[in-house]
C-alpha cells in the first residue's frame, strides 16, 4: 500500500557547479583578507640595503615571536659622522638628505664712536645695538689734538693733551674682548706746526695750510717723525689691537707749489723718508702686537698722484692692513691691490665706508 501521506521533501545531490561557486566564493573571501592585510600591512614595510623588512607595531610583534631590543630608528644617522641624515616618506622609503652647507663667516663689522662714550660706559651697549665686534676711535685728529694724556714733551709744549681719566679707561676698555682700533692723523696737524716752527712744512716765512687750511708737520722732519711714532707706542701700550695710520704721507691737495723745497720737503727723498717713519712706528708697536695699518687714496693706487711719496712696495713692506674709502668706483679696491701688486687681496683690505646722519658723520669699516 503506498505511502499518500508522506510529508519528507526531496534531497538531491549537489552538482558539480554549485562546489565550485562555493569554492569561488571562498577564494573571493581570501584574496580580499589578503589584500586588506597588505594594505594594513605596507606602512610597517622598510626598504633597507638588505631589502624590505617589515617593523610592526609593538601590540603586533607578539605574533612574529620577537624579543630583545630595538631596533635603531630609521630617523637616526647610519654613520657617526653627522654629514648625512634620513627622513621618512609618507610612502616608507627612505630618502637621503644631505646637511646644508655652511654658511661662510660674515666680515667683522667697526663703528667709530667716541672717547667719551668709552667714559660713560655706553660703548658697549651702541656697539651691540650697531651689530659691531670691533671699535673705532679716533685718538689723534686733523687739530692735533690727542684724546688721551701724552707723556711726549711735545704734546705738552703744543697744549694738545687729553686728560689721565681717559688713559684709565682705555686701559681698562682694551684688556676686554672687543676689537679696539686707534685712528691716527699723522702729519696734518695744526697745532704743533704753530709752536714748534722747525717741524713743519714752510711756505715763505710762515706754515703752508693745505685745502683745508690747515698745517702740516714735515714727514722728513726727524722730530717730527719721533713724536708721532713714540705716541703710536703710548697707543700699542695702551692696548690697541691695531693702529690706522692716516695722513702719514707728504700731502697730496692744496698748493703743492708754495711749499719751501729743502731738506724737509725734496721729492727725490720722500720714498726714504716715509721708510724713515714707518720703521720707527712698527719698533714702537712691536712689543705690543698691535697692527699697524695704512689708509690710502685710491689716486695712489691707479698712479694718478706721485706728490704723496707712497708707492705699492712701501704699502705691502708696511701695512698689516690697507684701508680705502668704499666709493663704488671701478675698479673695485680689491682690485686695485691686485693690480699694483699687493698681496693679501681681500683679507688684507679694509672698505671704510662713512655716511652722514642729521649733522653727525658716522665712520664704519669692514673688518677681514
């Protein structure tokens, strides 16, 4: 008898083509697990020398079974020489960046101020306002008159004297650490001349005065070139750290014509008589260290003058320094030197610079 009430439904067999969508199906899953790891995976992946490596997080290095230290950083150096370092991409490669080079040393920077800011104690406050490491002053000017107090005879007899105070305190300013340079007018001097007669340039019975109607001393006057050297040595004794020398030569303007020619002015001997001279300043500032340095024109150097007895040999057996006025002509000062055939070039070139401000001059320099 049949079964009419059989309620069970039929069960057939699976085909061939349902296994394979289930196994498509999980190859799909797989590959898309796979693929999301990767991806997770990539920012962990170093490229090194050896090839990739793969740094994981701390919280996942428990499945790698790692142990023991660190290993260094990718942003350290690999060498200890400091010339190279390594950044990171976002993308995790490395990349090399080479340090910038350095930055060449800037010229040292010189402002003339006055002695009596030394006194006051504001030198050093208007030099560090000014961005300068070396100072200026000007101890012997076109007058004659010196800004300290000179145990020369001369200076007394010709009533140019500073004062003591002064000498204490440039004493104590040069034992510090700033750069002190003392400007010395030479030989254009309008005091002296008037009390001692026979050191000065003559024209007919009385002094010649140059443009500026001021006196000279004679540079071949043996006296003469005696007290300007020993006040250089009171300078370098003082503690300068370098002389510029300023009219030390015979005069170059004015009426040349109506000087008294004779032993203390013959154009044959001028040459002699500034070796004369310079000798004496450099064995007075020897002792000291102190440089001593030659401000010249640029009419010197390019020949234009032969009145002034200074030629290129005499500035490079002399001069530590040479010092010239920043004109903006051509050719440049350097090249000046370069074509006369000094040595040293820029290192031995000193660019003054002088601008005027309200009514007051402000006198800088360039410093090697």
């Amino acid at each position: 008898m049949s079964r009419s009430n059989d309620v069970g439904g039929y069960r057939g067999r699976r085909t061939i083509t349902d296994i394979l969508k289930i196994i498509a199906a999980v190859l799909a899953v797989a590959v898309v697990v796979v693929l999301a790891g990767l991806l997770y995976l990539q920012k962990y992946i170093v490229y090194t020398d050896e090839g990739p490596k793969l740094e994981l997080p701390p919280f996942l290095q428990m499945f790698r079974g790692e142990e023991g230290p660190e290993e260094p950083s990718v942003g350290a150096a690999s060498s200890g020489a400091g010339d190279v370092s390594f950044t990171e991409d976002p993308a995790g490669s490395q990349q090399t960046v080479p340090d910038p080079p350095p930055e060449p040393e800037p010229a040292g920077f010189a402002l003339a101020l006055t002695v009596d800011q030394v006194l006051d104690g504001t030198a050093a406050a208007r030099l560090e306002e000014a961005g300068a490491s070396a100072l200026i002053l000007t101890m012997k000017d076109q007058s004659g008159k010196l800004a300290w107090l000179s145990s020369h005879d001369t200076a007394g007899r010709a009533r140019v004297n500073g004062r003591q105070e002064v000498n204490d305190a440039l004493a104590q300013w040069n034992s510090g650490e700033v750069y002190t340079i003392a400007r010395v007018c030479c030989f254009r001097d309008d005091s002296v001349p008037y009390f001692r007669n026979p050191l000065a340039l003559r024209r007919g019975n009385g002094n010649w005065r140059d443009e500026l109607g001021l006196r000279w001393m004679s540079p071949a006057n043996e006296e003469a070139q005696a007290y300007v050297a020993a006040l250089c040595g009171e300078l370098a004794a003082l503690g300068f750290d370098e002389i510029v020398l300023e009219d030390f030569s015979f005069p170059i303007r004015g009426k040349l014509e109506n000087i008294n020619t004779g032993d203390s002015y013959d154009p044959a001997s001028f040459g002699q008589a500034l070796e004369s001279f310079l000798d004496q300043v450099q064995q007075a500032a020897a002792p000291y260290g102190t440089k001593i340095s030659l401000r010249v024109e640029r009419d010197t150097l390019v020949g234009a003058e032969t009145a002034s007895g200074v030629t290129a040999p005499l500035l490079e057996r002399f001069a530590a320094r040479i010092w010239m006025v920043q004109d903006g002509l051509l050719p440049a000062p350097a090249d000046l030197l370069a074509q006369a055939g000094i040595a040293g070039g820029p290192d031995r070139l000193v660019e003054v610079t002088a601008a005027h401000q309200a009514e007051s001059q402000i006198f800088q320099a360039e410093i090697p």
